[in-house]
C-alpha cells in the first residue's frame, strides 16, 4: 500500500478520516508502543490508587445536569 498524499486526504471526510485513524491506530499492538518511564511511574501510580478513586467518585447520572432548554 502506497503513502496517502495531502491530495488524497483531503478529499475524504471528516468522519472517514476519523475512521482511518482509529483503523491505523487498532492496527498497532501495545507492545509496539513503549511507555518512557515516567509514563510507566504514572500508570502505576494511578493502578495503585484506581480502587480508592472509584469509592471516592460519583457517578455520571449524579454529575450530568441537564441544560434548562431541553427542560
């Protein structure tokens, strides 16, 4: 498969070139993505706290709030 030039590219869409990313995105595997370290350190911060931030937060029908013209 050849390279899409700009030409190419701009004659598709917006929701197909949206669609093109997410395919060339699902085409990678996680292992050909490496995480820097401080990437990594993150992760397993937020791993670490995950059970205790789940207990502390709320829920999206608690937080949405419907605007006034659809009331």
């Amino acid at each position: 498969m050849g390279a899409f030039n700009q030409d190419d590219l701009s004659r598709l869409t917006p929701p197909e070139r949206l669609a093109l990313i997410e395919q060339l995105w699902d085409s990678i595997e996680s292992d050909q993505l490496p995480l820097t370290a401080a990437q990594q350190t993150e992760f397993y911060r937020r791993l670490e706290t995950l059970d205790d931030d789940r207990r502390r937060g709320a829920a999206w029908p608690a937080l949405r709030v419907e605007p006034d013209f659809c009331v």
